[in-house]
C-alpha cells in the first residue's frame, strides 16, 4: 500500500509541475505577442504617416504633368510591372494615382 500512495505522490506533484511550466509559458507567450502586436502597430502607423507625406510632395512635385505624362514615366521607369490605368486613376501595384482635369489630386 505504501508503494501504491508514493506513486501517486510523484505522478500528482509531476503533473503539478508541468502544469505550473505550460502556465508560465502561456503567459509569457500572451504577454510576448500583445508586445510585438503593439510594436507592430505603432510601425504599420508611422509607415502610413510617412506615406502621406510622401504622397503630398509627390502631389506638389507633380502638378505639372498630366495623367498621360505620369503614365508614360512610370512605364519608361518600371517596364515589367503591372501598370492600369482606369479612368482618371492609374495603378500600379498597391500604389494608385488619382487626377482630375488630367493633373495628379492625390497619391495613395
């Protein structure tokens, strides 16, 4: 009987154990990703700040080519990418390019 209640002692405090470790590393793991999700956020924010500005100068530095200029750039510029041009917008990968009365009106 003796034998039987150590066994038992050992497999209880075995399993306390490592119940004790996978719940310390939850946490850590909960805490570690909420870090680098916040991390990332704040980088995705500042990236798309930068962006706009980029995009206002490029709209300033732009004004005095036309849709038809800004498109033949881009293709003389970029020869093997994607580059549509849909009425008064012009895309080319995840960047589009919007004019109205044919002069550049915003960059996105």
């Amino acid at each position: 009987m003796e034998v039987l209640v150590n066994k038992w002692k050992v497999a209880f405090f075995f399993s306390f154990i490592l119940f004790l470790i996978s719940s310390f590393l939850l946490v850590f793991l909960a805490l570690d990703n909420g870090t680098s999700y916040t991390y990332l956020k704040v980088s995705l924010d500042e990236q798309v700040s930068s962006n706009k500005v980029l995009g206002n100068l490029i709209v300033k530095g732009g004004q005095e080519y036309t849709q038809k200029d800004l498109l033949h750039l881009l293709r003389l510029e970029y020869p093997k990418e994607f580059i549509v041009e849909e009425g008064d917008i012009i895309k080319m990968n995840a960047n589009s390019f919007e004019f109205h009365q044919g002069k550049l009106v915003k960059v996105w």
